[in-house]
C-alpha cells in the first residue's frame, strides 16, 4: 500500500493530464454510444476530433519543438488517405478480407504510415539545407505537389478504375466504435510524441530549436533529429489520413489544400507554441466549433462561420503577441487562472517553463534577408574556398 | 601518442581568394592554457571555426592528440574531444540551466539510450534520465550554479551565463577545451572570478585549454603562453611576458609609431 | 509559331506574377513579414473594378487601385502594427487570418457565386493566321513599364532609399531619422497598388472573378518571390516571368496541363535545393 502510494506520487500529474483526460472521455463516449445515447452527427464529430488531434499533435512536433515552420501536413494526411484507401481496396477485391474489417485498418494504417513516413523524410531532406520561410515554402509546395498528382493518377483495382479528379470509393468503415478507435490512436499519438519529447532526445530537438549553431558544437547531430522530427510527424499525419479515408467512403485529393496545412497549424499556434495539451484542447475546441457553426449557420449564414473564425483568429493572436498588451496579459492569462483551480497546472519551482510562450520560441523564420534591388553576382565572400591540391 | 593535445599545421582559410588565416602553427601541451591573441579582425575566430569544424580549411590541417580531424563535422570534432564557448553567448534560451547542461550530456557513452527505448519508456530511460540529471546538478554546483538550475538560460546574469556556457562545454567531457572571448563585457571584479574558474577547470577536469580574448590582465595573468596573430598571420608565439614584450606586437597593437 | 504566342502569353502571365510578386518582396524585405493576405488584394480589387464597372470602366480602374491602397494600408494599421517586435510566426498567423476575413467578407457582400467582370472588348491582333489578344499585350507593355518606374522609384527617390535603408537595418535607418512607421505605410500602399493592377489584367485574361479568387495567383506569386530570392526586387520580375513562361508552356502540352502546378512546385524545390536563397537572393550567413 505504501508502495503504491510512493508510485502515485511519483506520477507527474502534468504529464498524465493528457492520458487520464481523453481515457475518460473515451470511456464515457463509449459507455454512451453502448446505450444509443449519441447520435450518428456526432460520432461524425467524434472522428473529426480525433483525426484533428493527431494532425496538431504531431504537427506540434515540428513547428513547436523543432522550430521549424511546415505548411505542408496535409500532404502528408494526403498521402496516407490514399495509400491507406487503397490497401483496404486491394484487400477487399483479392478476397483476402472484407475491407471494413478492423484487421484491414490495421494493414492499412501500417502501409499508409510507412508511405507517410518515407515522405517526411524526402521533406526533412531540405529541411537541413533551408530554414524559415525557405523551408515553409517547400513544405507547401511538396503538398500541392502530392494533391496535383493524386487528383490526375489513375489506378485499376479489381478491374475497376479508381482515382483522378472524383477521387477512391474507400470501404466505410461503419460501425458506431469507429471513433473508440481514433481515441486509442490519440493516446498512442500523445504518448510517443510527449515521450519523445521528454527525453534526451527531445532536449535535443529544442537545442536545435533555440540555437543550431551551440546544438552542433555541443554535438547534437542535427541531421538525425531534424530528419527524426519529421519523420515521427509525417508518420502520424499518415495515420490521420488513413483514419479520414475510413471515416468516409470517398477521398478526393482536392480536400488536402494548403488550407487544410493552415487549418492544422492554426490549431497548433491558437494551442500555445511547444504545448502539447493547448494543441489538443485547441484542435477539439476549434473542430467542435467548425462543425456546430455549420451545422447553426445554414445557407447564406454559412460564410458567418469563417468570418467569425477569422476574426477570432486575428484576436486570439494579437491579444497573445502585442508588445502593448504584455502587462494586461501577464495579469490575466490561462495558465494562472487554471492553476488556481486545478493544481497540476500549478508550478512548483516557480520557474518559467518554456512551454505555451509565444513569444520564447522562435521559429526561424525571421532570417534577415534583404531588400535589394541590385543583383547579387559574388558570392564566394560567405563560403570557403575549396581545398587547394597540394 | 603525440606530445602536443592540439598541434596545427600551415593551417589556413581563404574567402574569395582573401586569406582570413594563413599558416597557423599553434602546438597546445597537456593542461597549458594558451591564448591566441591580436588586433580585431586577426582571425582568431576563424582559426576556432576552423578548429571546430564550423569552416573547412583551405590549407594545412589539425591533430588532436595525433589524430587528424580536419574535414569531419562539427559534432564529430566534438565527439573527438573539442568543445568551444561563443564569443557573443550562445545558450539555449528557452531552455532552463539544468537542462542546457544535459544537453552537453548527450553523446557521453554512459547516459546511450536509443529513440526506441526512450518512447516505449523503457527502465533504461529512467536509470539514464536520473544520471544525467545527477552529473548535471554536480557540474552546476562547481561553477555554482546549483540554485538556478531551474531557470531559463535566458533569464541568468551575463557572468553567470558565460559560466553556463563553459559548464555546458565541459559536459560534452572533451579534451581541448576552447574558450571565446570569456572576459567580454565583464567587469574587473568578474573577470578575477572567471580566472579563478579557468584555473579550476585546467586543474579539476584536467583541462586544456585555448582561449581568444582582449583583456590583457586575463591573458597576463592565465595563459601559459600565447600566439599573435596579426592580418591572419602569426607574428610571434612564446611565454605569454616575452611575447607581449615583441616590438612587432606592440607595433601590431598600437601601430607604427615614426 | 505557335511557340512563339505561348512565349508571349508566358510573358504576360509571368508579368502579372511579378506584379503580385513585388508586392510580396517588399514587404517581407521591409516588414519582415510574410503577407498571405496580399493575394486577397487582387480579389478585392477585381470586385471594386466590378463596382463601378457600369458607370465608367476608367472610374472603375482607379476607384479600384485607390480603395486598393487604403484598404492596404487599413490592415497594416488595424492588424499588423500591434504585433510588430512580436514573434514573426504570430504575424503569420494574423496574415492568414485577415486573408480569411477578406473572403470571407467578399462571399457576404458579392456571393460565392463566380461574377463576369468584362472591361473592355479588346480585340485581337492579327498577324497572318495567328492572333494575340490586345489584353496579354497591353499587359506585357504595363508590367515592363511599371518594373522599370518601380526600379527607379526605388534607386533614385529619397523615399526609395529609405526604404532600402530600413530593410537594411532599421534600428540604423530609425536613428538616421527615417520615419519607420511611413516606410511601411508607402511599402503596403505600392504593394497593394500593384496587386489591384493585377487583378485588373487577369480580368483582361479571364473575366471571371469570385470571392477566392487571389488564393492561387497569391501562392503563384509567393512561389515566384522565392524562385528569385526574397527580398530581391529583380528576383521577383525574373521568378514571376519564369513562373509564368513555364505555366503556359506546360499548359500548351495535353498530357502534361494537368500537372502544370506540381511542375511549378517542382520547380521551385530544385532551384532552392540548389541555391538555398533562390536565384538572386542575398546569402547572409550568420556569424559564429
């Protein structure tokens, strides 16, 4: 009993919050869902929540921690859609399974994550090259890249073509605990990223984040953990894809635009910088909103919904970030008034931790280039010369 | 095994044809401290850049105890067994005291834990993770920074943040150690106490070390011996009096005095 | 010769690109910031030629480029000045908001529905059996016109100078007695100007407009900045005339038109994988 009233203590409950939270809630959807109290709609809901906290969970890795501004997750979802889809279609039409099955997700999560992965690696390539706004670009243009191509290839599955502009008929998978599903890949996504985060490797990856130059000197081999943080985030952006062509019977590339990328980003930003939980209750609460106002607001009130987003946004952001508004925000702000009520969120060091301050993480996007209007011919200044042969 | 830590030869880098270094010749004893000296824009740093693999040399090379290391990367040169401050500080700001330290820790072969075990939390993770924080503690408690360890970086006064930044080279547990510029901005009274820390390092830690820096009362009072650079040349190198003494140096300094 | 009408419609394209492209240069070179607005402008400017189309069409364009600069400058005053010396991520972030807010507001006032904005019936030049369309080279001829004043204005003029200076170093420009706050103002204003004379020649290409109408060029045109380098003036004419050339060659070709944007993307991923800060842009590298 003593033992495990030490272990309890040792549990560091601001961690935990995130598992104990959505294991609840899981539990007590489930227990719902089990007596019919929960409507078709709103398992609908369920879904999108899910998918959404695993897409701002893991984007959260590289813009939040790496520091590396990514306006290319879709593509990534886009790709595990589509390769997650079609695995489940080829299961289906060899006769090996009944594509609906728990058993094909699993398959095609694998595939779809794998692809997903691959691909997060061909993007954290040029992630060692270029940085900031460089690197934002060619995120954004990878996923253009992947949505132009999805949406004009065509495939032929069991006799049939499939693909192009009207996108793949994926088998739905239609029971009601499909969302029971997405919350155990939630607990699973939460756990491998915080986990990586709090360790040695993850101190790695915020040294490269604050100061690239000090992380090499000290030895941190930035090649690998940029690489890692990718990869780890493409990952689970695939299995959010294959959970999206599962959740519907139909995907078409056109849906993963770069609005979409910014969708996702938004909720990683509106969560607080390099903050896993904000990223989580940011990506629910927006979800939840997008897909109330919509269901509110119909016809001509519709466009209502992003205006208010919009304005919302706008806010939200200025009210976080204006150099004027600092001592009205120090006074009055989340962390401080949660911590009175619930004593997790409560400090003990009285130390300022680098988690949820905008303004403390950098993304490297504020190189200092230029205006110029002259060309730049020589260039040779800024890099060694070549080794002279002896 | 040579009988030089660090021994440069004919070392030396061009920008664009114009030579910011050329033919160092630097050769460090065990537990010297040795300072590399000169007017702004002598090329001191380019020669640590150099050392540290930040900048790839033209010419000539560098050995480390014997061993080649010209051309590997920077974390490579610091797994050999050099580990350099900044002149303008580099910590990582956002991160606190302790674990600026830890981060020094990474590569030691005694905390290794792969990604895997890390995300499955293996009990290797804890045993390591609690090892790491125990050298840590007692690397900040030898340069006194025990009570702030958990601070961020960001938040330290500038003495105490040079500090960090040399406790955070000394974790990486290196052999050379390359200090730049460590007295920068400092006052008399706080350049006396990093002397002191300097001193203990080459004696505790069984330290070499080379350093860059303009205070001459530091250099006088520490260094072992020194080289002059002058336009990316050396002009003299010896006991750290005698060579301070040169009327090149002097000239070097102040300029031509006709 | 069919080649030789694609190059030019390439060009007319890639002169409209370089427009918007300016305008994306200079205020990142200026502000430092990345304005995912700045494609909405031309959205807004299209419909504001849409406004006064009936009573005159010259009205129309000037109405349109003025509600331009004011609306320009608005959104630097209203959304963008609070946060400045803020994060630079924050400032994105407000970018995308305002560019959702602008489309927003043009489907509550216009609908979503596409609207035919026709300026002028131009006619076409015929030259033998080919024929070029009188918009693509009155377009071609504005857009050399205004790159070349742009270059001027900004070599010659104090005020151009003073912009180089604050892009430069602003503390340094600040203490030299350069207004900051009118620098910025006059950088959003010409940017917008710029971007409702696109809007007014894609008009001239495709008459039709509709409240996500600047999305695309906008990407387009970002894409274009950073083929050239941002920041560089000249690199957003060459990026833009690129971007342009090879849009319309690609979309010449059956069997490759429908890949044109991955192409483009493509593109621009291998010049930056070679030249990390784009064709012409300034490397600065940071001092260890």
């Amino acid at each position: 009993m003593e033992k495990l009233k030490s272990l309890f203590k040792k549990i560091k409950w601001k961690y935990a919050v995130n598992y104990v939270a959505i294991g609840a809630i899981a539990l007590v959807l489930t227990a719902l869902t089990m007596s019919g109290g929960i409507k078709q709609s709103d398992l609908f809901l369920l879904e999108k929540i899910t998918m959404n906290i695993i897409l701002a969970v893991s984007l959260s890795l590289v813009v939040g921690f790496l520091g590396e501004l990514s306006l290319g997750h879709a593509g990534f979802m886009c790709v595990g859609a589509y390769f997650g889809g079609i695995t489940s279609m080829l299961l289906e039409s060899s006769g090996i399974m009944a594509g609906d099955g728990v058993l094909s997700f699993v398959i095609s999560m694998v595939v779809g994550a794998a692809v997903a992965g691959v691909c997060g690696f061909i993007i954290g390539l040029p992630a060692l090259r270029l940085r900031g706004d460089y690197l934002a670009i060619v995120t954004l243009a990878f996923g253009e890249i992947v949505k132009t191509i999805f949406q004009n290839v065509t495939f032929e599955i069991g006799g049939k073509t499939v693909g192009g502009p009207i996108g793949i008929r994926t088998p739905r998978f239609d029971k009601q605990y499909f969302f029971i599903i997405g919350f155990v890949l939630v607990l699973i996504a939460i756990a491998v990223i915080q986990n990586l985060i709090r360790s040695k490797h993850g101190r790695a990856i915020t040294a490269i984040r604050d100061n690239e130059i000090a992380a090499k000197a000290t030895g941190i081999n930035v090649t690998k953990y940029k690489l890692c943080g990718f990869i780890v985030s493409a990952v689970f952006a695939g299995i959010a894809g294959v959970m999206y062509s599962f959740a519907n019977s139909n995907v078409t590339a056109s849906v993963f635009d770069y609005n979409k990328s910014i969708e996702i980003l938004v909720m990683v930003v509106l969560g607080g910088m390099g903050n896993i939980s904000g990223a989580i209750i940011s990506a629910t609460f927006i979800t939840f909103l997008d897909v109330r106002l919509q269901s509110v607001l119909t016809g001509d009130l519709a466009v209502l919904n992003d205006m208010i987003y919009a304005l919302v946004l706008i806010l939200v952001v200025i009210y976080n970030n204006a150099p004027a508004l600092r001592p009205f925000r120090e006074k009055y702000n989340a962390r401080k008034l949660l911590s009175r009520f619930f004593g997790f969120f409560r400090n003990k060091h009285g130390y300022a931790d680098d988690e949820g301050k905008w303004d403390r993480v950098p993304t490297k996007i504020d190189m200092d280039e230029l205006l110029s209007v002259d060309v730049i011919v020589n260039e040779s200044v800024q890099k060694p010369d070549k080794e002279e042969k002896k | 095994m040579s009988e030089y830590v660090l021994e440069t030869k004919n070392l030396g880098i061009s920008f664009g044809g114009i030579k910011a270094a050329q033919d160092v010749n630097l050769k460090i004893k065990k537990n010297e401290i040795y300072g590399l000296i000169g007017p702004n824009g002598a090329g001191k740093t380019t020669v640590f850049n150099m050392l540290t693999g930040v900048y790839k040399p033209t010419t000539g090379s560098f050995y480390l105890n014997g061993e080649e290391l010209k051309g590997l990367s920077q974390e490579k040169i610091n797994g050999k067994g050099i580990a350099r401050t900044f002149q303008n500080i580099r910590l990582f700001n956002n991160m606190t005291v302790i674990r600026n330290v830890m981060v020094g820790l990474h590569n030691l072969p005694e905390f290794k834990c792969g990604i895997i075990p890390t995300i499955f939390r293996f009990p290797r993770q804890f045993r390591t993770e609690r090892q790491m924080v125990a050298r840590a503690e007692e690397l900040l408690k030898i340069f006194g920074l025990y009570e702030y360890k958990n601070q961020l970086a960001c938040n330290l006064p500038y003495g105490k943040q040079r500090k960090l930044e040399i406790a955070r080279a000394l974790a990486t547990n290196p052999k050379l150690l390359l200090l730049d510029e460590p007295a920068a901005g400092m006052n008399p009274q706080e350049t006396a106490e990093l002397m002191d820390t300097i001193r203990f390092v080459r004696d505790n830690f069984d330290m070499t070390i080379l350093l860059i820096e303009h205070d001459m009362n530091l250099v006088t009072g520490i260094c072992d011996r020194v080289t002059v650079l002058n336009f990316g040349t050396a002009l003299t190198e010896g006991k750290t009096a005698e060579a301070l003494s040169d009327p090149e140096v002097i000239r070097a300094y102040l300029g031509d005095d006709n | 010769m069919d080649f030789l009408i694609t190059l030019v419609n390439g060009l007319s394209l890639g002169g409209i690109y370089a427009m918007i492209a300016l305008g994306y240069t200079m205020v990142y070179g200026i502000a430092k910031m990345l304005n995912f607005a700045h494609g909405d402008i031309i959205m807004v400017g299209g419909y504001a030629i849409l406004v006064f189309l009936s009573v005159n069409p010259i009205l129309a364009i000037v109405f349109s480029v003025l509600f331009c600069i004011g609306l320009g400058i608005a959104v630097e005053k209203a959304a963008y000045k609070p946060l400045r010396g803020a994060s630079p991520l924050a400032v994105l972030i407000t970018a995308i908001g305002v560019s959702y807010f602008l489309q927003s507001l043009a489907q509550i006032i216009f609908g979503a529905s596409p609207k035919y904005v026709i300026i002028a019936d131009l006619g076409s030049l015929v030259i033998g059996e080919v024929s070029i369309s009188y918009g693509t080279i009155i377009t071609l001829a504005c857009s050399i016109v205004i790159m070349i004043a742009l270059t001027l204005f900004v070599k010659l003029t104090k005020t151009g100078r003073a912009m180089i200076a604050v892009s430069e170093d602003k503390d340094a420009a600040r203490l030299m007695g350069v207004n900051i706050d009118h620098i910025i103002m006059i950088t959003f204003a010409i940017g917008s100007a710029l971007a409702s004379l696109a809007g007014l020649f894609s008009l001239l290409r495709v008459p039709t407009i509709m409240p996500t109408y600047g999305a695309l060029p906008g990407i387009k045109a970002f894409t274009a900045a950073v083929i050239g380098g941002i920041g560089s003036i000249p690199g957003a004419m060459l990026g833009g005339i690129l971007l342009g050339v090879v849009e319309c060659v690609c979309n010449s070709i059956p069997t490759v038109a429908p890949y044109t944007m991955a192409i483009e993307f493509a593109i621009l991923i291998v010049i930056l994988l070679v030249k990390p800060t784009g064709i012409l842009g300034k490397k600065r590298r940071e001092k260890v």
